[in-house]
C-alpha cells in the first residue's frame, strides 16, 4: 500500500471527510437492504456487523461479494430499491461531530466530503443529522464516474474548495481510506467508527484518534490569509 505523506497541520486548511462511518452511521438501513437484495435470491440473511466489515468499497463491490458476482446489476437496484426508502430515517449522525464541524468552520477551515455513497443520497443525509451547513461540498462516485480509492473524487473537491494537496488533509475510518489518501496525495487523519478495528488502523501508522472531537485539538486553525469560500453543498 502506497503511504500517504506525513501530517503537518500549520499549512492545513481545507478538509476532506469520509461520510459513513466517520460522520454517520447508515449501517442499519445498509444491512436491511443488501438483506433485502438476498432475500430475492433465496439467500438467508447477514448480520449488522457482518456486513459493516465488507462496507466502503462502493455498492457494486459490495453486492458482488455478499449477494454475488452473478447478480450484482439485478442486487443493486434491488439494494437502491429499499434503500432509497429508509436510508434517510436510519442514517443518524455519529457522537460529537456536529459540534467538531461547528468548531472547525469558526476555526476557519473550509471543508467536504467525498464518499463512495452516491452524493445523491449524501447531501439528504448530511442536511438531515444538521452537517451539511459545514460543507462546502460534496463529492460521490456518481459524480466523478469513479469509486475510492480512486483519487478523482477527493481531487475533485480540492479543486472547488482552491486548495492545494499541501493545504488539505483527509479524514476517515477504515483502511481503504489510507489507501484513498495516499493515492490523492493527501495526508490522512483516523478516527474510530467505521468498518476497521482500531487494531488495524493503528497498523498503518498513521494519526489515529481517540474520538472525532480530538480534531479540534490536533488542527488548531487554518494559517491567516485570504481563503476562497464557496456557497455550501455544491
């Protein structure tokens, strides 16, 4: 695995956020429909945590290896089916990020997300658990024709937030997000929540908090200076 540049937080001033798992929890409307998709098929159904190990690969990846390879174009309307129903009612915003966003933004940091959720079903999410007035936009795979760890979404946000890689940092929770980083370029933050066990992402050697509150001590404010600031949620 390519190893993301270190972190130095002073030229910091942009931030990219993964979504599920490092903001939110949507692993309950995740799992009732990729059941949902195996129900179908005949398949019995998987439990919460087994599922939320195999999540953050994007949707199709997702239905190949929990439905399978041969349904994966049926199991995933399937899977959108159902979860364009619940998804919204389900998904809850994790302890204290609220609070951490409102902290960065008066701090002065410009801010985005790019998941491997559509940015369709993002933005509902983000403007129901109260984030989305701290984020200037949103990226998804939908949008860039292309899944992490692929870089061209996080590059994408870059490019309307008018920052540089040096001036950026990800944020996420599970392995495929190092990967994500490293391949943008990118420096990355970890924080507890999502599909990999704190065990593994201590394994990477990288930043690893103990909450999603500790951000507000490790990046103090971005340096002083003239920062382009976009109208939010494009």
């Amino acid at each position: 695995m390519t190893v993301p540049p270190a972190l130095d937080p002073s030229p910091v001033r942009a931030i990219v956020f993964d979504l599920d798992g490092t903001l939110v929890d949507s692993y309950r409307p995740i799992t009732t429909s990729v059941n949902h998709a195996r129900a179908r098929f005949g398949m019995l159904p998987l439990g919460l945590a087994e599922i939320r190990s195999r999540v953050g690969r994007g949707l199709e990846h997702l239905i190949g290896e929990l439905v399978g390879p041969d349904h994966v174009e049926q199991g995933v309307q399937l899977f959108r089916q159902c979860y364009s129903e619940i998804y919204a009612d389900q998904t809850v915003g994790l302890p204290g990020v609220v609070k951490t966003l409102r902290g960065l933004r008066e701090a002065g940091y410009s801010m985005a997300v790019a998941s491997n959720k559509p940015a369709r079903f993002s933005r509902p999410i983000l403007q129901r658990v109260g984030m989305l007035p701290f984020i200037d936009c949103v990226q998804g795979p939908d949008l860039v024709a292309s899944a992490k760890p692929e870089p061209a979404m996080i590059l994408r946000c870059l490019e309307l937030l008018d920052v540089t890689r040096s001036a950026a940092v990800y944020v996420g929770d599970m392995l495929l997000d190092v990967e994500s980083a490293a391949r943008a370029g990118l420096p990355v933050i970890l924080v507890p929540g999502g599909s990999s066990e704190p065990e593994q992402l201590r394994g990477t050697g990288q930043p690893l908090l103990s909450s999603f509150e500790a951000l507000l001590e490790l990046l103090p404010g971005p340096p002083a200076g003239p920062r382009h600031r976009l109208p939010q949620s494009v």
